[in-house]
C-alpha cells in the first residue's frame, strides 16, 4: 500500500488569504490636492471673466510751469480673460457576481462596490492631478518610440493608468491615428512604457500626442494646467486673450537650463527673473513654491553633494559615515520644494499659488438621476446585463490671474539614472 501524502489531505486544509490587498501602481494627487484648498468660484456654465490690469498708464512730463505746454495724459489698460468650464466623468463597471461574491467577511477581504467607490475617487485625484501637468490640450504625453506590437514608451509613464483610454494623435487638430483610441494594460514608470491591451495604431511613431479620451486635441481645449500658463512665448492665447496684443506681459519669467545640471545660480537667476518682471519682493511676499519631479530634486542634490566635505579623523564610532541624508533637500533658496512624479521631467517651476484659482460649475460627485447613482447595463439582445455602472463628475477649470506671477526653467540635462 502507497504511504499517505500532502496531495491526499489538501482538500481539508483550509486557504490562508491575507487580509489586505497592496497596491501595485501609483496614485499621487499632490498638486491637485494643493489646487483643492485655492479660492474656488462658483460659475455658471457662462465663461467667468478674469480682469488684468494690462498696461500701465499716466504721463510724466519734465514741464516749464511758466506757461508751459503740459501735454496729454493716459490711463491705465484694463482687460479681462475668459475661463471656460471643462467637464469629466469617470466611469467604472461592476458586475452583479462581483458584487454577490464580495458582499460578506466569510467570503472577501474587500466588498468590492463599496472598495471601488474609494478607488474611484482617488484614481480620479490622480487624473486630474496628471493633467494639470499639461498644456492644456489634453497631451498627456508623447511617444518617445514603440515596440511592436504593443508597446509605446514615453516620457513619463505616471502620466498614465492601467485600463486608461487614449488617443494617439500626429499633432493638434490632426485626426487620431488608425486604430485609436487605444487602451492601456499596465504601466512601467521605471522603463517609461505603456503596454496597450492590443496592437499600437498603425502609424505610431515619435513624437505623436496621446491625449486623453474625449479631448478635441486643439490647444487651450481641457483643463488648462501649469505648461498653459508657465510659458515664454509670446503667440498663443491667454484665456483667450491673444499674447501679441500685450508682448511680454502675458508670458513668464523663463531661464533656459541648457543641458545643464541644476545649480545655485540658476536658482537664483530664477528669482531674479521674477524679481525684474514684478519687483524685488515679491518672491518673498507671494510665498513661491518650487515645483518639480524626481529627476530634478536629485540635480539639486547632487549640487549640495558636490560641495559637501568629510573629514574622516574627526568621525567617531566604528562605522563609516552615511553620505546621505534621509531625505533630499526641502527647499531652494529657503523656498519650499514640492515633488511630483507626475511634474515634466527636466523641468522646475516656480509657482506663486495666491494668483491661481479654481472656477467650478460642477463640484465632484456621483452622476445622479432623481437620487439614482448606479445604473443598470444593457446586453445585446435588448436585455439586462448582469452589472451595473456608476459615474464620478466635476465641472471646473483651473485659472492663473497673472501669468507673470512665477518663473520656471527646463532643458536641463537629467541626471544619470532618471
């Protein structure tokens, strides 16, 4: 007779299943969650007006008072922008085996409805966090190159989510490529890809946009973020006011970093650039943040890194010193620093958050219909599909009153490893 094995009693043993399931992508809101606590008006679906005081006015004039010709005088230039709202939903499917499945301890570590009501609202955070890191076109992206048959790698994959939906544009006002939209699997941040669900759209090549589902691809079309308001050029729109009507007053202070590392003196040019364009103290009275990713808090690392100094006979203990801190630095030039791994790589921005705002017709919440806010799906045949679906809305734009107010740089050379 065979000797009893393992294999003989497991349909007795009983499945250990650890009480928490850990989360395996990122969901960072940090700019967001600032942009969460601005002034936040209350608008109609009508443009709100931003008022700016454009132009300078007055005359002055050396004069003989004898009589002498005064001269006319002038006044000051005011003008006014226009934020339009943009709207967002975010949908999410649950299916009625899911739910009955889920909907006791003895049977889930999570009730899954009631998980994905969380879920939602914090990956919703995060998208909303992803495009206020953009120009305000809906480009979340570019294609930096592909990999067939279904991978797109690119700049910054945090930009993206698993089970996203995107369009794959040539550029602004172009029509998506064959095949797009395009929906994606998973992401890799550290090798900067996107793997895709299927094939990538033919056509597919660098520099193509990919831009969030629903968007027109036109500029100034979504939400207008930070790459919007923070620019150097001297064409385009600000809300739409076009930028040649005021040259130089509608752009901001910029320092270009020239493949270069991250430096004191580019720090302090910074200031100063902004310091020219609106006063010498106005840095310190607006309480200017610095705004970056990953990639450039290490450059201004290795600055500090750089100047350090040890002397080795002066350490005590028998352990060798830690040459590095536990954190990278807070701040630059006494400002406080914050970090975003969804900010533009090789970029920082210097953000004075007074002059910024939030004009909202629709705050977040669930799509309701007369106190309804899940909502039965339909098969094929006409008849019921055994799940259900819910919305999360919001109506809003984010406004800055004076696009002078801050400076920003990039071009800088990205540090080994990023």
């Amino acid at each position: 007779m065979a000797p009893g094995v393992n294999a003989q009693t497991q349909g007795l043993q009983l499945e250990k299943v650890r009480d928490k399931a850990y989360l395996l992508y990122e969901r960072d809101d940090l700019l967001f969650g600032r942009f969460k606590k601005l002034d936040t008006d209350a608008v109609s679906s009508r443009p709100e007006r931003v008022p700016i005081q454009a132009i300078e006015g007055g005359n002055l004039l050396q004069f003989n008072p004898d009589f002498g010709d005064m001269q006319q005088g002038s006044m000051t230039t005011w003008d006014f922008g226009t934020l339009s709202q943009v709207y967002f939903a975010f949908g999410v499917q649950i299916s009625k085996l899911a739910e009955w499945a889920t909907d006791e301890k003895e049977k889930a570590i999570e009730d899954v409805p009631s998980a994905e009501v969380e879920n939602a609202m914090l990956q919703f955070s995060k998208a909303i966090d992803n495009l206020l890191n953009t120009d305000g076109s809906g480009t979340l992206d570019t294609v930096v190159s592909v990999t067939a048959p279904n991978i797109i790698t690119v700049n910054n994959a945090n930009q993206f989510w698993g089970n996203q939906i995107i369009q794959v544009v040539p550029s602004l006002g172009s029509a998506p490529r064959a095949g797009s939209p395009v929906q994606i699997l998973t992401t890799d941040p550290n090798a900067k890809q996107l793997y895709l669900t299927g094939p990538y759209p033919v056509g597919t090549t660098a520099g193509d946009l990919l831009v969030v589902q629903g968007a027109p691809a036109t500029a100034a079309s979504s939400l207008l973020g930070i790459q919007y308001y923070q620019t150097q050029s001297n064409t385009g729109t600000w809300l739409n006011v076009p930028r040649t009507t005021y040259p130089g007053r509608l752009r901001t202070p910029y320092v270009n970093g020239n493949s270069g590392a991250v430096t004191p003196q580019v720090v302090r040019r910074m200031l100063n650039q902004l310091r020219i364009a609106l006063g010498t103290e106005v840095a310190d009275r607006e309480d200017l943040l610095w705004y970056m990713n990953v990639d450039m808090e290490a450059s201004w690392e290795n600055a500090a890194i750089a100047v350090s100094q040890i002397i080795m006979n002066q350490v005590g203990g028998s352990t060798s010193e830690d040459m590095l801190k536990k954190s990278a630095p807070a701040t630059a030039a006494g400002r406080k620093i914050l970090t975003s791994i969804h900010a533009k790589y090789q970029r920082i921005d210097g953000l004075l958050l007074k002059y910024w705002f939030r004009a909202e017709s629709k705050p977040l919440d669930f799509y309701n219909v007369k106190g309804q806010t899940t909502f039965p799906l339909y098969a094929p045949s006409g008849g019921l599909s055994a799940g259900e679906i819910f919305y999360l809305v919001a109506g809003f734009n984010i406004a800055n009153a004076n696009p002078r107010a801050g400076t920003y740089a990039d071009s800088f050379a990205l540090p080994t490893g990023y």
